[in-house]
C-alpha cells in the first residue's frame, strides 16, 4: 500500500483483497495438503482468474456508456484503479474500481493496460491529472467525516454529563482503613476455636521406615538347632502393641531389628537381622552364587499329599497302562558339609544330586514307588 501511494481511505480494500489472495493460494501449510484454503473450506476448485489478471491498485481501462436513447451506441475508455473483485455485483469476473472522482463502479468490462499504453505520453498526463482531481476529492470526503473541533468538544461534554449524572455528588479523596471487629465477623463468646495439628514426625524419628534389604530375601535358616530349612523374609517383627521390635540400623553389629520368615512347609518364625545376615552370607561365595554343600541322603519322609503305590498308575488315550510322573509330598534329609542337616523337597535335590539320589533310592528300596520312577 505505501509503495504504490494508496490513500488510507482505502486500505481497507486492500486488506479484503489480501485475504481474498491468500484463501485462492496453496500456502505451505500440512493442513492444506497441497490445496487452497477456499477449495479445502467449499470442496470446488477454486477460481483465481479474477487475482491473475489484476493487481490491487492497478492502472485499468473500464467501459463507461455515455450514450443517451438516440446515441446509445457511444461508449468510450475511462481510466481507473482496480480494487478488487466484486463479490455480490454482477458476474465473476466484474470487478470494483476506483473513478478520479473517488466513486467506485462495478463493471465486467475491464481491460489493464497495455505495453503501449503505459509508454504513451499521452497516457502518462492523464495519470497525472487522475491522481490530482483523485487526491482532492478523496481529500474533500476525509474533511467530511472528520467533526469540526467545536462538534467534537460539544459531544465530549455531552458524555462526560451522561457519565456523571448517576454518580453521588461528593466521592472522598481517601479513605481510612479501619479492620474489622470480631463481632462484624460473626464471632461470638464460646465459640471453639481450631487447634493447629501436631507437625509430622521428623524422618530421623520414624522407626516404621525399614531401611534394610532383608524383606522377600530368600535364606537357608537353622530349625531346632541341627537341621537348615529354606525360608523367605515377609517383614519386620512387631510387639503386642504394634511397635517394631528392635531398631534397624546400616551398621549389622548395631542392628537390633528383628524379621519374621516363612518356611517352605508352611510355619512362620522370627530371627534377629544378625542371623539372617550370617547365613546369607555363608550361603554364597564371592561372585553371589549360591553355594550347595550336600555330603549324603540320609532319610526321607512323605506327606498326605504324595502319591501311593496303588493309584500310581493311569491309563492313557490309547488305552494303554501308564505311570504317574510326580515327586510331590516327598523330602529327602540331606547332610551338609557343615555337619548340619536339612530337609529339601525332592524335586529339587533330584536335579542337583540325582546320583546321590538313585542311589538313596535303591539302598532304601523306594524304586517301586511312583515318585522315584524317573
């Protein structure tokens, strides 16, 4: 607008063709996908003929009837400015411009300068003489909406006694702030009042935090004082009024806390984090790994649970004869290097030591039974 000396009265005319530009233009926008903003928003194609012919502002050549009833065939070439298309006047492609006499028309027949046209001397003065009758008519029209200065004083006291008509005759310059009484804030005598909580315990004072790792450790533990049995750590022992008993502490020798485990055939019972703390550690060697000390079998017992001779057979889809595979409800007593003796189940003892275990089994006459038929 300003490189081609556009009058502010109509600049907005440009806005409306920019906006027109930019919704009949494929913008780089992922959205669009490749299209217009008018064709995505209508679904038709757009047309662009009327924004490729015509630039805003542009000198054009527009057909103006002069003729009367008996000269109706006088017409003639007038020039113009082109301000952008016409959207509810006439057909597509009429379009709005601009007379030097700042009126604008609506016309189909307009025709942009051509080369010869824009060399022509002739065509250079009456441009000349179009922007000066153009600059003092749009300058006539400004003058007009523009209110004189004592139309404009007399408006702005005819709004500032509208806006002081409703408002009190006298406002203070300031006020005092005075608080408020307890009665205005509806206290009344006896009324209870909130007492403030106890702050938290501090975290040094919490004894419930169990900064150990003993929990679900899983640890071959002493029974009875001769044999090992496995068992799992389940959580910190508690006293008849739920206190923790004990104290935990990083340091093993200060630690007094004590856990409760679950043996593997069901009973539970209670160690100091000491005990459970030397047998971890006597349990694995230097890389972390579990270390097995069984030196021979020398017992076994079986529960309710394991299967006897008489039903340790089956018959299969053929309809032949066949033996159950299972070594549940049995336990082997193993010995260990320590001179200590443990209980382990025999599925587990069959797969470390079956040597050991065949051999218990033939000695002990157990091959017949169904658990030792593998």
């Amino acid at each position: 607008m300003t490189s081609k000396n556009v009058p502010k009265i109509l600049w907005d005319y440009c806005i409306v063709w920019c906006c027109d530009t930019r919704s009949n233009t494929a913008l780089n926008l992922r959205g669009l996908d490749g299209r217009t903003p008018a064709t995505v928003m209508t679904g038709d194609t757009a047309d662009i003929s009327h924004l490729s012919e015509f630039g805003f502002y542009a000198w054009v050549w527009f057909i103006s009837p002069q003729g009367t009833l008996d000269h109706n065939d006088m017409q003639r070439r007038r020039l113009g400015k082109y301000l952008g298309s016409s959207d509810s006047v006439g057909e597509a492609m009429c379009g709005t411009v601009l007379t030097e006499k700042g009126t604008t028309v609506d016309r189909t027949s307009i025709i942009p300068l051509s080369v010869e046209d824009e060399n022509s001397e002739h065509i250079k003065a009456m441009k000349q003489v179009f922007d000066k009758v153009l600059e003092a008519k749009l300058k006539i029209k400004a003058s007009e909406l523009k209110p004189s200065k004592k139309d404009s004083t007399d408006i702005d006291l005819q709004l500032a006694k509208e806006m002081t008509a409703h408002m009190p005759e006298v406002i203070p310059d300031r006020v005092e702030y005075e608080p408020w009484s307890l009665e205005e804030l509806g206290y009344k005598a006896g009324m209870e009042t909130i007492e403030e909580e106890p702050p938290p315990p501090e975290l040094a004072d919490a004894d419930d935090l169990d900064l150990n790792s003993y929990i679900a450790a899983k640890v071959k533990l002493p029974v009875g004082g001769h044999t090992f049995a496995n068992a799992k750590v389940i959580g910190r022992a508690r006293d008849e009024c739920g206190e923790l008993i004990g104290k935990s502490n990083s340091n093993p020798f200060l630690d007094t806390s004590v856990y409760e485990v679950k043996f593997d055939d069901g009973p539970v019972d209670r160690y100091s984090a000491n005990t459970i703390a030397e047998n971890i550690y006597s349990q694995i060697d230097k890389d972390g790994n579990t270390l097995s000390y069984i030196e021979d079998i020398v017992d076994h017992k079986c529960d309710d649970d394991a299967v006897k001779k008489k039903d340790g057979t089956i018959k299969g889809p053929n309809g032949m004869i066949q033996k159950k595979k299972t070594t549940k409800g049995w336990w082997l007593l193993a010995e260990l290097q320590n001179g200590t003796t443990e209980w382990i189940k025999l599925k587990d003892i069959k797969e470390s030591n079956p040597v050991q275990v065949a051999e218990y089994a033939k000695s002990r006459d157990l091959l017949n039974e169904p658990a030792f038929a593998w």
